[in-house]
C-alpha cells in the first residue's frame, strides 16, 4: 500500500472534503431559505379564577369510606 502523503492523494482527499463541506453549506442554506414558517398567534389564556363551592355531606362520606383521611395534611 502506498503511503497517499508520498504519491499525492492528498490532494483527492482534500478535494473529497472540502466537496462534503461545500454540500452540507449549501443544504443549510436551501433549508434556511426555502423554509417557510407560519407565525404562530400568542395563545391568552383566561386568567379569571372560578369559585366552586361544593358541599358535600363528611358525615355521610366517612360512613361509606373504609379509609379515614387525616385531619391535617402533612
């Protein structure tokens, strides 16, 4: 096997290169240009807080209920 440094492939493989590199360029650069993005509209979300009042009847949940809940959560 010859060594590429002595018999001069150095230069194929420094064109090879630098051909991958110029292909990946211009790839970026088509996918930059031809790339439309749709703006997008800024969501508003409703930041009103609604009260809802549920009564529930304890006495009648405990009974039904196998498990006791604590008094104070920890």
């Amino acid at each position: 096997m010859e060594n590429p440094f002595e018999s001069g492939h150095v230069k194929n493989y420094l064109l090879a290169y630098a051909s991958v590199v110029v292909i990946m360029i211009l790839f970026f650069v088509a996918s930059t240009l031809f790339n439309d993005i749709d703006e997008m509209e800024k969501k508003v979300f409703n930041t009103e807080v609604k009260e809802v009042v549920v009564e529930k009847d304890l006495e009648q949940e405990d009974a039904s209920s196998k498990f006791k809940l604590l008094d104070k959560a920890y």
